[in-house]
C-alpha cells in the first residue's frame, strides 16, 4: 500500500513538474460533464482545482445530460472523461449498459449518500400542519397551494426526461394525491425562482426535493413524511424503456430509497489520465459538505471556483489523504 500511495505521489509531483516546466511537452487533456445545478458546479470545479493545479492536467467541461455523457465515456475518445456526479439507482439503466454490460465506464467505489423526496416551506409545514405526504391531500392544503386559481394545487415533481419524475408521477398518484392537486413538470430553474417567490410572498409551495442542494439552508425547507421503504414490495417502478404501459403497470407506496452519489469515468482515462483516475478513487465527500458548497455557489452567489479552492486550503490534511499523503 505505502508503495503504492508513494509511486502516486511521485507520479503527482512529475506531472505537475512536467506541465509547468516543460511548455513543449501536451499536457493530457480531460473533460468533465458540466450542469447548472449548484451541487454539481462545486464539485466540478473542485475537480478542476485538484487536477490543474495538484495534477498538471489541462480540463475542459461540456454541457451534457446523462445519456450524452454516458454515450462520451463509452466511446473513450475523450469527449466527455469523467461524469461529476453519478447517482444511483437513477442512472440504473446508464450503469447497467456501461459499467455492467459493456465494462467501459467505471464507478468510484467511495460514495456519499443523498436522499430524496417531497418538500414544504416550514412556515407552511407549521402554519397548516403539513407534516406527512397525505396532509397534501387535504383539501384546505391543497388550496393553498393552488398559485393560478383553476381548483387545483401544483406539486412540482421535476422536469420531464427524469427518472425521478416519472417516479414523482407514480408515487402522487398511489399516495392519493392528484384527486385535488396536479403535476408541474419544469426545468429546475423554473422551479427554484417559483419558490423563492412563494417563500417571499408566504405563500404556499410543495414539490420534489433532494440532498444536496442550495435549497435547504437557503429556504427552510421540511421533507414530508413518507412511509418507510422497507424492500417488501412497496416499490415496483417499470422504466418506460421496459414497457411503454410503464405508468399504469407501477405501484410505489413508499419512500424513495437513498440515494448513492459517485464518480464516474471512462475505463479509456485510466490509461490516458492514470494520476487522475487514482484520485477519483480517492476522494470521499459527503452530504453535508456538499450541501454548504452548493448554498454558497446557489444562494449566495459565490463562485464555485473559490468556495472549493478556500475549502481546499482550510482542510489540507483531508485533501492530502486523497492524494495519499
């Protein structure tokens, strides 16, 4: 293991050397997938930070959603290297093709656990005694809920094209919720401005949430209680690759179960870019140091850049370690 961890080190300190001394020699170049959402961008330019200025690497990011990111890592051609923030099981069906099936994409053994569900202001939790899922069915929350007048109140369950979402469509309508509320299905922008506004305004406001985000130190929020899921059946969720009757053949009465947050890359990188695999490998976040980074970058408007680059210089020991030092 010391050898290991010491041939790595070295390895650190020639590429860095390499990059900076040598102008003639190309350092390698790496390319991340690139998405808006405050988490991500913090843990993508804590990337950034790590391999050009520890590693000598050259990084570039691209806008990409999962199927095109996947589909870069498949073909190993370094048009996208490296997926910032994989999570499971949302990205089942990316990780069984690829890391199962086709064997070109590798996940990081290290992970952080994040979780999901449903969420209200806690003015609102506390003013009408919102506590669990069902209380969204009543119809004195429901209509405090309802921002357009037209009788029914909105539950925003994600943007269309989400996994999630179509979860979110499943899980309201067995929870028994859409008799007086109605799906919104928008891009999250859409979603974060509607409730900053309803939280201003005191307003009522339910929808999907998750850890990590901005969204929780910055608004108050509550999740909703949910019965437990407990793997005895409570859960059966049909993909609509599976079955195009994948809505009316699903039945989920249960919470979500936790979600398992990672890196992932292209099996091609760990030639091209070994130092930079190693340190993928290496690197073990967790849910609340996320969630701050992404409070900083979403809420208060800090560059993602700096928030992580200060982080990194108050905690050398923890980012020594991943290095192996």
């Amino acid at each position: 293991m010391r050898h290991r961890f010491r041939g790595f080190i070295q390895g650190t300190v020639c590429a860095g050397f390499l990059a900076l001394a040598a102008p003639g020699i190309a350092a390698e170049k790496i390319t991340l997938n690139d998405n808006p959402y405050p988490s991500f961008q913090a843990i993508m330019n804590l990337l950034i930070v790590l391999f050009e200025e520890k590693l000598g690497y050259v990084v570039e990011t691209k806008p990409a959603d999962n199927a095109v990111t996947y589909a870069g890592m498949h073909a190993g051609e370094g048009d996208i290297d490296i997926h910032v923030d994989a999570w499971l099981p949302n990205q089942k069906d990316f990780h069984q093709k690829y890391v199962v099936e086709e064997g070109t994409v590798v996940y990081s053994d290290k992970h952080y656990i994040g979780s999901s569900g449903f969420c209200v202001p806690d003015y609102f939790s506390e003013e009408h005694n919102v506590k669990s899922i069902f209380d969204l069915a009543r119809p004195e929350v429901s209509k405090q809920l309802d921002s357009d007048g037209d009788g029914k109140g909105e539950i925003w369950i994600g943007r269309s094209g989400w996994i999630a979402t179509n979860e979110n469509m499943i899980k309201t309508r067995d929870y028994g919720l859409l008799g007086n509320n109605q799906w919104v299905r928008t891009a999250p922008g859409a979603h974060y401005a509607a409730l900053a506004d309803a939280v201003k305004k005191r307003k009522g406001y339910a929808g999907y949430c998750w850890k990590p985000d901005s969204v929780w130190q910055a608004y108050g929020l509550v999740q909703l209680e949910e019965p437990e899921n407990d793997g005895k059946g409570c859960w059966k969720q049909i993909t609509q690759k599976e079955d195009p009757d994948w809505f009316e053949k699903s039945k989920i009465t249960c919470a979500s179960a936790p979600k398992q947050i990672q890196f992932a890359w292209s099996r091609s990188l760990e030639k091209r870019a070994p130092l930079a695999t190693q340190l993928l490998a290496s690197i073990q976040l967790d849910i609340d140091l996320v969630t701050e980074w992404a409070y900083e970058v979403g809420f208060r408007k800090r560059d993602a850049r700096e928030v992580v680059s200060e982080w990194i210089t108050a905690h050398p020991e923890r980012v020594d370690g991943w290095f192996g030092l």
